[in-house]
C-alpha cells in the first residue's frame, strides 16, 4: 500500500500514525461517553533504537504496564508515544538500558489537531463527483447517488425510505437492479 505522507517538524508523519492514534483515543476513552476524548497535548513521540530482544521485550513490557503506547516498529527501531506524567520516567529507563532516543514529535497533541483540521478543510469535491478514502457531508453522498442513478437509468432509482433520521433528515437510498422500472423488478427483495 502506498501511504499519504509529508513532512511534519523534521520527520514523515503518515496516515497510519493517524490511524493509529484515533484507534488509541478510542481505546483510552473506553469508558468515557462517545463525546469525550483522550487529550494528546504534550505527548511526545520518541523513537527509541534496539539493541537486542530483550530491549525489544522491555519496551512491549513498558507499553504493557502503561507506561508508553507503541504506535510503531522495524527490525531496529520503536516510536513510542509518552504522556507528560510518564516522560521522564521513560527517559530515565531508557537511558539505565543505555538506548540510544531521539524525539521525533515534541507535542503529538498540537500535530494531530493540525492534521484533523487540514482533513476536514479537504477541497470539496465537486457535485456528483465522490471518493471512497474521505467522509463526506450526506448532501455530498446524495449527490453521488443522485448521479449514479442518472448514469444508469434502466439499472438505478433513488427514493426515501419512510421515516427520518434522528436528527430528522430523510433517508435517500438507490435501488439498483436489471430493468428497474418493471414491475418484477419491484417486487424483488431489497438488501439493506
């Protein structure tokens, strides 16, 4: 897989450390209402160079305590993501096993704000135009399906299911099947 890259404060910052880090905010608010996210300010990301497996050992026991999450690894090399509170206590384990750290993100809280808002002011596609690799706002998804039924007239038909949403906007769906406007085709059973 190729993977978005650029470069964030000196080093490649990629899609899968966002992936990475959301996945860690949903696990850490586990027990917190869907609305409440783990705060990353002051977070530091480190990579730690490995000398041997019990380095490799120690580092997947300190993530096991909580002391540190890996959020990525090689043959040679560790990045860990530390809490403020743990920081110096990492550091100070580090250096009794004479590894060699080097911080490769100085406040991973502040970098991934930057990066979900520079997501969310993505170029808007343009009308009827979509991608599968982004969200997209539900006038954006009707579009596209409003535009996959114009493409394909015999195959394709949009309609509203009955009923609202919670937040009470209607609910466009796309029935796509052979000969759409025939009767058979009608009483055939949809997959939802």
């Amino acid at each position: 897989k190729q993977w978005y890259q650029r470069r964030v404060r000196g080093f490649q910052f990629s899609a899968v450390y966002i992936g990475l880090i959301l996945s860690l905010c949903l696990i850490q608010g586990r027990d917190a209402t869907p609305f409440h996210y783990k705060s990353y300010r002051g977070h530091k990301v480190f990579r730690v160079s490995l000398e041997s497996n019990v380095d490799r050992r120690t580092i997947m026991d300190m993530e096991t305590k909580g002391l540190l999450d890996i959020i990525s690894e090689s043959r040679s090399t560790f990045d860990v993501l530390i809490s403020p509170r743990r920081s110096a206590q990492c550091q100070r384990i580090f250096k009794s096993l004479g590894l060699s750290i080097k911080v490769v993100n100085d406040n991973f809280g502040a970098t991934l704000t930057r990066e979900i808002s520079m997501l969310s002011l993505a170029a808007p596609v343009a009308k009827g135009d979509f991608s599968y690799d982004t969200y997209h706002r539900l006038n954006v998804m009707y579009d596209h399906l409003n535009t996959l039924a114009a493409l394909h007239t015999t195959k394709a038909e949009i309609f509203n299911l009955t009923g609202t949403t919670y937040e009470g906007r209607k609910i466009q769906v796309i029935r796509i099947t052979s000969g759409v406007s025939t009767a058979s085709s009608k009483q055939r059973p949809m997959i939802w």
